[in-house]
C-alpha cells in the first residue's frame, strides 16, 4: 500500500489533503482521483459560464503525480 494526497481546487478554492489515503496501486489512486470530480463540481456549483475542477494527486515526498479534471461550460443557444 501507498500512501497518496488529493489536493482539490474548484477555481476559487485550493484544498490541500494533509492526511493521504492509502491505495494498493497507483491505479487505483487514479480512479479515486477521478471520481471525486462529479462531486467536486456539485459541491461548488459555478457562478461562471465555464467552471474548471481538479484533482491533483502527490506522493508522500510531495512529488505530483497526477491530475485529472473537469470543465462544465454552460451557454444559453
């Protein structure tokens, strides 16, 4: 197991994850860190025509090691 920290920013606010989760694969960490997206998204809905969220992934050194994320673009037709 390895430990991995989610670091989250919705455009306005930069959260810093100081515990880590452990993952038995980096696969995995990569799978938690897209799925915490669509709530990520919800929990901060945009005031914005075009939103950007995002989840970044470190090691316990501190080393980035992925980062996924999501654009909601909205626009009247």
């Amino acid at each position: 197991m390895a430990l991995y920290f989610f670091d989250t920013n919705d455009g306005e606010d930069r959260r810093i994850d100081e515990d880590g989760t452990d993952f038995p694969t980096k696969d995995d960490a990569r799978r938690a860190a897209i799925s915490l997206l669509p709530s990520l998204a919800c929990e901060e809905l945009p005031d914005s025509n075009e939103s950007l969220f995002v989840v970044s992934v470190r090691d316990a050194a501190g080393r980035s090691l992925f980062e996924a994320s999501l654009t909601i673009k909205a626009r009247w037709l």
